[in-house]
C-alpha cells in the first residue's frame, strides 16, 4: 500500500524531529521524537510502546506529549508539558521549530506556535 502525501510529510517530521533531539539531547530524546505523536495519532498505544521495551523514561515523555481526548485547550496542553519532564519539554520544543519550519496550514497555528515557544522556553 502506498502512503499519501500527508502521511508521508508526517513520517518526515517525525524523522526529523528525532534526527534533532537525538543530536542535541541523546538516544532517549531522539526516541521521543520519532514517537511523540504516535500515540495522539492513534498509530499505537502506552501498553505497545511498553511490550515493544521501550525504556520507561522514553514512554513516559512519550504520553506526557500525547494530548488526549479529554476537554483540554492547548495552552493547558503545553503548559502541562512546561512543567513536566525536561525531556518531553525540549522535544515539544523541536517539534514546535519544525512545525513553524513547515509553514503551518492554517494562520492560527502560528500564533499558537509562537505562544508555546513563550511558555516552553
């Protein structure tokens, strides 16, 4: 099965961001970076990620990126992850770069963007 464009510009930035947090935090960061939406993105789940023997910490940063289906805003989302690990605060970090870095599709997600950045840095 061939993937479409927009799957294929996801797998791109999730390499991406992996290649970048690896580079600049190590192996553990560079885990959560190509797995920080996987969960959100319904591709697999906490207890996958824990069978496959991922390391606990990596799993752990994964879900505290993971925003779920309850009723929260986004900048309830990003400052949870401000206050969280350090981990998944500087690949929230990259991942926001690279986003902004694609021209987000819809003018708003910049600003949003933007805001984060403040909040997170």
């Amino acid at each position: 099965m061939m993937a479409g464009e927009e799957e294929v510009e996801q797998l791109e930035h999730f390499l991406r961001v992996g290649l970048k947090a690896q580079q600049q935090y190590g192996d553990y960061a560079g885990l959560v970076g190509l797995l920080h939406d996987l969960v959100e993105d319904g591709w697999t789940t906490r207890g996958r990620l824990e069978q496959a023997g991922f390391p606990q910490i990596v799993v752990d940063a994964v879900m505290e990126l993971t925003r779920t289906d309850e009723p929260e805003t986004y900048v309830r989302y990003i400052e949870n992850i401000a206050s969280g690990s350090l981990l998944a605060r500087n690949v929230k970090i990259i991942d926001i770069y690279d986003n902004l870095s694609r021209k987000p599709k819809h003018p708003e997600h910049e600003a949003r963007y933007r805001a984060a950045l403040e909040v997170l840095l």
